[in-house]
C-alpha cells in the first residue's frame, strides 16, 4: 500500500506558533508522500516584481515547520511564489532539502514532470497556475524563470508525454475565483480534459475555499482543496477560510487508487482535523452543487454578480476613472488614479488571467440577459 496526502495553500508568518492536533500528526506521519501548496516565498530575499495585488512572504521557518511534519512534495505553480522575483524563489527552494519540487524554474523545468517512487511504482506530479505575474507564457524565453503556466500550448503534449514515464499521473493546478464554492465551467471543462489527456486524478487548489468533487470517466477531479493554513494578520476573512480539504490517494498491490476527502479547520495558532456532522453536511452540499445543474448554475451565477463591484472598482481603477463618491472603499480607488495614474497592473491581470477574464465575460452575458 502507497499513501498520499494532498493538502491545499500554506502560509505563515509565525510557524512557530502553530499546534498542531495530534490526530493530524498521526494521520501525516503514516504517509509515504506529503504535498502542499507553498503560497509565498521566505522573507529576506528578492524584490517585488510588476504586479497588481499584494506581494506575499512568509517565514523563514514555514519550511522547517512543513517538513516536521512528514511535508516531502512542494507545489509552487502559484500566483505568489514568484512575488519577490527569481532570488525569493530560489531561496526558498533551498529550504526544502529533501522534497520534491512542481512548477518553477526555467521553462523545461518548471514544465517537467515529477515523478516519486515506491515499490517500483512510479508517480507522475505536474503543477501549473493560471495566468497572473510570474508565469511563463508565449513570450518567454527558454532562460526566464518563473512558473508553468497551465494553459500554455505545450501543457497538453506534456500530459500525453508524462503518461507514458509513470504508472500514475496527478495533474496539480492552481486557479479558480477567489472565495467562490463552485468552480468556474471553464476550469470544470479544462481539468476533464486533463482526465481525458490521460491523468489519473486532477487535484486543484487557490480559490481559498473547499470545492465539491467528482468523478469523470473513473478518474476524480477535486475542484479547490482551500487554504491548509494561511496566516495572514491583514484583515478580516469569511468562515470558509479557514475550512480545508486533504485528500488522501492510496494505491495498493492491484494498482488501484482509492481516495478519502479529510477536513481541516485552522485558527490563527492551531490546525486540526474537523470531523463534526456540520462539516460532512457541508462536503455534501459542495457536491451537491457538481451534480445538480440547475443548482450549479444558480449558485454560480449568483456569485458572480456579487463580485461585480468588485470587479468594476477594479477595471475603472485600471483606467483612472473611478467616479466621485462618499464610499471609503471606492475612494481609496480614485485616490489611487488621482495619485498615481492608470493601474496598469490592475487592468492587466484583469485580462490575462483566466479566472478574472472568464468571470467577467460572465457577469458581462448575465447583465445582458438582465436587461
């Protein structure tokens, strides 16, 4: 028997601070392969790059804490990992001294598939991120470093290449809308195709919120794990925050996979397993949303046009263009344009990430349908 654990985004800027359940402890050390999202880089190293949004770091010791655990597989396709240039991420992979790496570095590499071993079984990882700053696109040189960037032209050749190198192939993505419990159509088609490409399992994460999941042609899609743990002291965060999915893949000697959905639940100094009937009744509820279209839809597009706002501050503010108002919020907008101009950061995330891009042409045929 082959364990895995999958877990979603880490950040800290106080590992040492963190207890850490003892259920969780023991559920951690009986696994062969641990993998996490390691959301930002160490603190100390780099400079900012162009981008909009913050720029993230964490602590020195996030590592250390992470590989204390039984932490062996590092996802950094992300869109913070590069948020203090090439030097921030290199310095923090240097922490992770025996850990495998996904998703950075020059373009073969940040593009190359992963493999882990045991008992002669061969397990293929890829990591890949939407489009934000950071990511190698059309325009990158095979000497740029950043991050694989999931919609890339080679990405599907690469799956079909990866499948014949391993017994098994676990596509890791990194997208979505932020703080929305159902995915995007546009990442549910997309990640089907990973299935249909040859991937045995497809395990996302970013949105910062546990999604449903479901089975595709026998295979499991497992639309956002959530946060693992993200510390952050900036502000305030809704409930589902600090919810968390881990989901652990097991092979055994028929080289069959089966999987178990764990919860988590985080707090500013602990972590621990969540095994209360309200979580389960929430597991079935995201779930819920995947099997039912006209619940799908009517969550989703609800979502969306709650995030219009938002959206609209972000676009005018792009622009330089925000209107006059007595809203705080908005007027931190438009003293931003008055101050500084057009954000073009701002203005083009907004067009050159999927999420953004997709979410907005929805909310856009929404409002058209509306009137």
């Amino acid at each position: 028997m082959i364990k895995l654990l999958f877990c979603g985004d880490f950040v800290s800027q106080d590992p040492k601070s963190i207890q850490v359940d003892d259920n969780l402890k023991r559920l951690f050390a009986e696994q062969d392969f641990v993998a996490v999202n390691f959301e930002a880089p160490i603190h100390g190293y780099g400079k900012p790059i162009f981008k909009s949004g913050p720029s993230l770091t964490q602590s020195k010791d996030s590592p250390k804490f992470l590989a204390s655990l039984g932490v062996n597989v590092i996802q950094l396709a992300n869109n913070h990992m590069m948020d203090q240039s090439k030097e921030g991420c290199e310095e923090s992979i240097k922490c992770f001294f025996n850990a495998t790496i996904l998703g950075v570095g020059q373009f073969d590499k940040a593009y190359k598939l992963s493999i882990i071993e045991k008992e002669g079984i061969k397990i293929g990882l890829l990591g890949f991120v939407h489009k934000e700053f950071g990511t190698l696109g059309l325009d990158s040189k095979s000497s740029d470093y950043g991050t694989a960037w999931i919609n890339h032209p080679t990405v599907n050749k690469s799956i079909l290449q990866a499948k014949n190198q391993c017994d098994f192939l676990i596509i890791l993505p990194h997208a979505g809308v932020e703080d929305v419990v159902a995915p995007l159509p546009e990442w549910r088609s997309r990640y089907k195709e990973f299935i249909e490409l040859g991937a045995d399992a497809v395990i996302a994460s970013h949105p910062h919120t546990p999604q449903g999941w479901e089975q595709y042609e026998g295979k499991m899609i497992f639309y956002s794990l959530g946060n693992f743990f993200f510390q952050l002291f900036t502000r305030q965060y809704g409930e589902n925050w600090y919810k968390g999915l881990m989901v652990q893949m097991s092979i055994n000697e028929k080289k069959e996979l089966s999987y178990e959905v764990i919860n988590t639940v985080f707090s500013e100094t602990s972590l621990s397993i969540d095994t209360s009937h309200e979580i389960k009744k929430y597991n079935d509820y995201l779930c819920g949303l995947l099997s039912d279209e006209e619940k799908f839809w009517n969550y989703l597009n609800k979502a969306l046009m709650s995030l219009w706002p938002e959206y609209k501050l972000y676009l005018l503010r792009g622009l330089s263009a925000v209107n006059a108002t007595t809203n705080i919020h908005v007027l931190s907008h438009a003293a931003y344009g008055l101050l500084k101009g057009p954000d073009l950061p701002m203005m083009l995330n907004n067009f050159q990430c999927e999420s953004h891009r997709w979410a907005i042409e929805r909310i856009l045929n929404l409002q058209k349908g509306n009137k």
